[in-house]
C-alpha cells in the first residue's frame, strides 16, 4: 500500500532522515518508534507531503489491487485526496471553530452527501464530541480534543491514517479509550501507521514496527517479536 524507499529528507540544512525504507501492506497497523529528535515526525509529515525527500520515492496504492502512484512530489491536499489523512503531533485543531466546523474541515475535499452521516458516526464513537458540537474546540480539554483531531481525520475517509503521538499529554483511560478506537478503526478497513511515543502500547497495537534511531531505520519486525528484543527492551521498554 505505502512504499517509502530510501528516502533522504532535510530541514534547512541538518540532514534528518537518511534512506529510510519503509513498507506498509494494506490492512496493517504499523509503529514507529524511537527516541525524541530521532526523525519520527519528519518521515510522517514527508509522506502527507508537508515535506519532500531529497532523494528517494514514497509510492502509495489506495488499497488492494490499486496500482501504486508516486506522492512523493505532490501536495498535501492532493495526497489527501488519494486516501491518505495525517493527524498531526498536538491535535492542531482549529480553535476559534466550533467541534462541528471542525469535523467539516476534514471533509473540505469531498463532494458526496453523507458528510452529515459520517459525522454522526463519529459522534457515536466519541459521544462527547456531539455534546460539545456547538462549543469552540479550543474549550475542549485535551482528551476531547484529541477525539475531535481523530474524528477530523477520518472524515476525509482515509484508506491510510497517519497519527502523530495521540497520546501525548493524555489520561491512561483517555489513551485506552483512543487506542481501542484505532483497533476499531483498523478491522473496519483503514491501514495506520502511528509514531507513538508509548512503546509499550504501541507494539501492543501494531502488527509490525520500524525503530529510527538518528534518522535511520536500524530494527525493524514483527512487532511481538520486537517486545522480545533485548535492543529495545532497554531502550524503549524499561528493560535492564
């Protein structure tokens, strides 16, 4: 679904990330874990097109049978269109909108008729979101907007869904209550790809997971078998 090959990409002139690889198969759950300043953000933020690699491609399928396209050029809102939503470290809501407008942003591409339908479905996975759909999203309190973020996202109905450390800053039950969202989420057809700086949960969610240590991929594997490999135990476990 999602190839990343060999990708070098830069930010002014520090070199971050240096020929990453990384493959997404449609319907998995993949991680990416690693220490801060690592290059986690910057690998997701170059696939949804905010930047773009100096070297390398990123080739992305909508799903099965689809035919991979190069987005390694185009802009955001045009990957966007081909099925891939990025939810940013930080929420990023709009905070002056309301929960409502907000969740209409993420749908800004679309031209069908079941915007409203789709946004009472993901009332009915947040329901607190629905309570507070008239209030700024900027009153909202972490959590909530954490929910609301999410929900903005998938209301371009992603086939890929890019999340940037969701739990940050949050609660354990909130945290609890957004991973079983994404569980949901993932057997109802939508592939993730998550940074999350929760190693523990995070190989708990995914299937596979890739470790970038300084801009690189230095582990990768089936996730249950990372849990095993004394490197990251230490490292990102708190193992001895």
């Amino acid at each position: 679904m999602l190839s990343v090959e060999n990708i070098d990409v830069y930010r002014g002139r520090t070199h971050v990330l240096r020929q990453v690889d990384i493959h997404v198969k449609h319907g998995e759950i993949i991680a990416l874990i690693g220490a801060n300043g690592a290059g986690k953000t910057t690998t997701l933020r170059t696939i949804s097109g905010l930047l773009h690699p100096a070297k390398g491609k990123i080739l992305y399928a909508a799903g099965k049978g689809k035919r991979q396209i190069e987005i390694s050029s185009l802009p955001p809102e045009q990957i966007v269109s081909t099925g891939v939503s990025h939810c940013p470290e930080g929420r990023g809501v709009f905070s002056q909108l309301s929960v409502k407008e907000n969740l209409l942003v993420g749908a800004y591409l679309r031209k069908d008729n079941k915007i409203e339908q789709d946004i009472q479905s993901i009332y009915e996975m947040f329901p607190i979101l629905e309570e507070r759909s008239t209030q700024a999203a900027g009153n909202l309190s972490g959590g909530e907007q954490m929910m609301l973020a999410l929900g903005r996202s998938l209301m371009s109905r992603p086939k890929l869904l890019i999340l940037d450390e969701p739990s940050l800053g949050l609660a354990p039950l909130v945290i609890e209550t957004i991973f079983n969202k994404l569980k949901k989420i993932n057997t109802e057809g939508v592939t993730i790809l998550i940074v999350e700086q929760n190693a523990v949960m995070a190989l708990e969610l995914s299937h596979r997971a890739y470790v970038l240590e300084t801009g690189r991929v230095t582990l990768f594997g089936r996730s249950a078998d990372l849990t095993l490999n004394p490197e990251v135990q230490k490292a990102y476990l708190g193992g001895e």
